[in-house]
C-alpha cells in the first residue's frame, strides 16, 4: 500500500455507487462511479498510480464519502449530476456542451419545429445534438419541404387570418387558417419524429402503401400528393453522400495541442456528413483519452438517442468500456462503437481529426502566421501578407446603409484600425454606389497616412464590386494595391466561395477565379476575416436603426433641444399634430418663441 487511506476500505460496500474524494477543505478533489465501490476505491490506494495527475490527486485525499445508488446506471446519472454541480479540479470538465443546437418540436396542439439552444426547459421533443447551427437550418429545410410542418412563433400563428407565403410555396400546411385537419396534422408530426430518429426507410414504404390504397379507392387527388412527397423525399435522399459510410454516424477524434485537450465531433445523419463541432476539455491535460471519452458520452448521449455507430480512436478493450457505458445510459438504438482500422470510416476519422487541427490551428493566435504564408502561397505573393482588410456593407432594405472595414494580423484581429460609415448619400440598395463611396474616403485616407495601407484588401462580392474597388483604388493613386472579391456559393456556405484576385501582371485586372475549398487554411483565415466585418457592419447599422426610432424630425431644427421637442409633442400630441399646427399655434407651446415656430414651421414643411 503506497499511502495510507482516510478510511477503513474492509467496510465500503461491494455495491454500485458514487464516490466523492475530499481535501482537508472537505472540496472535492475527483468524483467517480464503480459497479463495485470497495474494489473501486481500494484500487487508489493499493499501488502507485501511472497517472501523474491521479497521483497528485491520491496524496490530498484526507476523506472519502460514497452514495451506494440501486445500479450502475443510477451512478453515472448522479456523478454526472454531482460534476457539474461541484466542478471538482480532477474531473474532466467539458467546455461549450451547452452551445450545441438542438430541433426542437414543441409540445402545442400544432406543434412548430425550430432550432433551440440552452437549458431545455420548454415542453417539448429535443433531437441532436447538431454540430452548428448551420446542420440544424439545412436539417428544417428539408423538413419543411417534405412535411410542411409550421414554423411561425405562437403570436404569428394565433392572428392569421390568411395562409402566409410559406404555405403558398408549400413549406406549410396553414394550420393557422385551418386548412389541414388537426388528425391529419398530427400525422406528420409523427412522421417528422420518425424522420429525425432516422426511420427514412419505414416512412418511404408507410407513404408508398398509402398511394397504392388511395390510388384503388379512386383518391387521385390524394395519391398525386403522396407521389410528389415521395419523388421529393427521394430526391432528397438521392442528395446524401454515395459511400458506405454508415447513414447516422459520430466520429469522434481527441485532439491534444499546447493549449489543452479538445474532442472534435463528425456528425452525420441520413446520409449527410454534417460538419464537425469541436469541444473543449478542461483539466485533462493529463487524463487518458478513455475517461474524456466517457465524459463526452455521457454529456452527449444521456438524454439524446445516440447514433447507429460512434467511431472511436481507442484499443478494443477501451471500446468495449464504452460500449458497455452506452449501454448504461440506455441509447434506444443499437449502437455500435467501432474503432475503424481502414476503409472509407478510417478515411473519415482522418477527415474530423484534420478538420479539428486545422480549426484549432486557426484560433490559435500563434498560428496565425502559417495561415497568412498559405494566403501568400495562394495567390502567388512575393512574401505572406502582415495584414489584411476587408470591406463591407450593410442595409435595411436600402435604408441606414453603411460600411465597415476591418484589419487583421498575424496576432489577430487589429481593432484600432477598424473603421465604420455613414453612407446616407447613396442611392437605395445601390451597392456599386456604396462600394465607390466607401473605398474613396478609405484610400483618401491612406493617401493621409491616417491609417495603414494593407498588403492585401478582400473585397465582399464578385466581379462588379472587384471591378469598383480596382476603379476606386486606381483613383486613388494606389496601383500597388492587391485586391480581392470574395463571391458566396449558391448555398452561402463556407467552401463554396469564389476568390477573384484583381491583378494580373503588375495592373489592376481581373485574373482567373480559384475554388480553394473549405479544407483551405487561406479560405478559412479569409472567412473568419470577411465574418467579423459582417459583425462589425451589422452592429453600427443596428446601433443607427435603433437610433432612429427614438428621434424626431423636430432634432434636426437649431434651437429645439429635449426639452422644448418634449413639450411640443405633449402639448399637440405627436408629431403629427405638429405638421398641422400653423405658426400661430406653435407659438403657444411653452417656451417657443414666434421666431423658432417659425423656423419650426418652414422645417416641417420645406
């Protein structure tokens, strides 16, 4: 026995349960479950533990208390519970598992589908996790075209009065105007819950049967909508990946860097790979990739369905202990850990975990470096860019308009040099107008050394804007300038943009468009770049709305401050009243005098 324990082992039970080690604070060190307490426990003390950490954390034990629970799997609920609630400083504690966004399908009498993230506290049928957002909007949509299950809020839905344009380009079935049944409607809900439990194969041949009976039954009517729901489901399953890849699938790859440990997660579900989440292990620098593993098992699959495989990077007796932990938390499906070997599922593995490195590469400040060297490389550049700008601009239906460009560089996004506009003298929605606008006071600047000059300037869109921003620069005088358009995919998803370099042999002009791909550590550097200018452009045009509905005309005219704009919308009751009021009448308000109702007067009405 290597040190002495706190307690007399002889007397733990041979029992199922939980175990808290405590310091001389009684804070818990390390909470665990065993199928066998004493032999669990003992097993701290009998030998020298390979782990420096669980060494470290044996010689603070100064008690042990134990909850005998009535089976294991009652244990691994109540340690899970007791983890989070006590965050002990030797327990694997995942960072962002709360962020995963989840479908929601809500407990009403016309149930609604939407993305939902955090505690989940409102009634209703939880699936996924998902690994983005973006997994969960392409997931609706394909919902809401073969089901047209509603997805409108509660005070949209209760004052409708007519169908709305979802149901007119048939993503909806209008429950809101009554024109489907509510028995009919609760038959696609159903068939919504079979879908996201991956039942595609039962709804194809449920849907085919009911075709065939309404088609004897001489329901043609009714048998043309089944057919066309069949030729849309199928289409859409004809759209999933051809590869034997199992159809409902997470990969799961352990990650360790410099700065800690992560899981990064492959989803994929009905056929479709759908991206990959990466989550945080904190205070597991030292722990085995068996206990993070388990962690991550229990966050993720207590209360969700697991897959039908989970691919693992573990030896086999470490897949079975996860195999038997799936079994704990009483997975529905038959699920299977695998630990693929070769083949297509090892070529998947090698994806999620290139993915993962290439995503923690990019957030690492440090590695910044090697993403603007891969820029370089991609255009072709004499040397890797120090930094980089991006413009872009922003509207509300042609209204508020601005722009904003931001800088970054091989330590990061560079914020003093971040600039936004006003861009009120341009045409509505006249986005080329905006570009020429924005791009000519941002060189004229350049030109006054008020602010640097990037060594590569990324344009947001295509040919047109790259074409206004080369005749901008060349305006300018700044001939030297490298300038990129950066044009979305069809779908606007990362991967799919176009990159336009507008140089070719030392002029501005446009050269050969590249396709780098989501794997592209430039592309990626470049959206997260682009991102943060949509986020910067977005809030000043939110900050300028919000700003406008709590101003007037009567601000605009010298000598009315809050107070007197105050007391002529109290005297004549709003605005309005004012516009109607001659000279005469405004001059009654308190504190206007003839001259400002005047001046009021010939304002209100130029």
């Amino acid at each position: 026995m290597w040190i002495e324990p706190p307690i007399d082992l002889k007397k733990l039970p041979r029992e199922p349960g939980v175990y808290r080690m405590l310091d001389s604070k009684r804070k818990a060190l390390y909470i665990g479950k065993a199928r066998n307490l004493k032999k669990r426990v003992s097993s701290y003390f009998q030998r020298r533990p390979d782990s420096p950490r669980t060494e470290a954390m044996a010689v603070q034990i100064r008690d042990i208390e134990i909850t005998v629970t009535p089976s294991e799997a009652e244990a691994l609920i109540l340690e899970h519970n007791l983890i989070k609630q006590l965050k002990p400083r030797y327990n694997v504690l995942l960072k962002d598992a709360k962020s995963y966004p989840y479908i929601l399908l809500t407990d009403e009498d016309y149930p609604r589908l939407r993305l939902y993230r955090g505690a989940r506290s409102e009634p209703g049928e939880y699936f996924g996790p998902f690994p983005n957002a973006g997994a969960v909007h392409t997931t609706l949509h394909v919902m809401q075209k073969v089901f047209q299950i509603r997805d409108c809020e509660n005070s949209v839905f209760a004052n409708r009065s007519r169908p709305c344009m979802q149901h007119q380009i048939g993503r909806c079935t209008a429950p809101c105007c009554d024109i489907v049944s509510k028995g009919e409607y609760g038959r696609r809900v159903k068939q919504v819950r079979a879908f996201l439990k991956g039942q595609e194969a039962t709804l194809l041949k449920n849907w085919e049967q009911e075709m065939q009976q309404a088609s004897e039954t001489m329901a043609f009517e009714e048998a043309a909508k089944l057919r066309d729901r069949i030729r849309a489901f199928r289409t859409i399953l004809a759209s999933a990946d051809a590869s034997d890849l199992p159809d409902h699938a997470d990969a799961i790859q352990i990650l360790r860097h410099p700065s800690g440990v992560a899981a990064c997660i492959g989803v994929r579900r009905a056929g479709r790979n759908l991206g990959t989440h990466t989550v945080r292990a904190e205070q597991a620098v030292d722990a085995d990739d068996l206990e993070i593993l388990q962690s991550l098992f229990i966050e993720r699959y207590r209360r969700e369905e697991a897959p039908a495989e989970i691919l693992v990077n573990v030896p086999e007796v470490e897949a079975e202990e996860l195999q038997r932990l799936i079994r704990l938390l009483k997975s529905s499906r038959n699920t299977q850990i695998k630990t693929p070997r070769r083949g297509t599922r090892l070529q998947w593995m090698q994806h999620i975990r290139h993915a993962g490195e290439q995503g923690l590469a990019a957030r690492a400040s440090a590695n910044q470096q090697a993403a603007f060297e891969a820029l370089g490389d991609m255009f072709d550049l004499p040397d890797a860019p120090r930094n980089i700008a991006v413009v872009d601009n922003a509207h509300l239906g042609g209204k508020q308009t601005v722009a904003a460009i931001v800088y970054a560089g091989w330590d990061g996004p560079d914020k003093d040099h971040y600039r936004r506009y006003k861009l009120d003298d341009v045409p509505p929605g006249d986005d080329y107008a905006a570009m020429q606008s924005v791009l000519s006071r941002f060189f004229r600047a350049i030109n006054e050394d008020a602010i640097p000059c990037p060594d590569l300037m990324l344009v947001d869109g295509g040919r047109g804007q790259l074409s206004v921003a080369m005749q901008a620069a060349a305006d300018s005088g700044l001939s030297s300038l490298r300038l990129v358009g950066v044009a979305k995919g069809v779908s606007r998803k990362l991967g799919e943009e176009t990159l336009w370099p507008g140089w070719k042999n030392g002029t501005f002009e446009i050269g050969e468009p590249l396709k780098p791909g989501r794997h592209s550590p430039a592309l990626l550097l470049i959206a997260r770049v682009r991102d943060e200018a949509h986020r910067f452009a977005g809030a000043y045009m939110r900050k300028r709305k919000k700003k406008s509905m709590f101003t007037s005309q009567l601000d605009a005219i010298p000598g009315i401050g809050p107070a007197k704009r105050a007391a002529l919308l109290k005297h004549f009751g709003g605005i309005e009243g004012v516009k109607k009021a001659s000279r005469a009448q405004l001059s009654e308000t308190p504190g206007v005098s003839l001259e400002l109702s005047q001046r009021i007067f010939e304002s209100l009405h130029a």
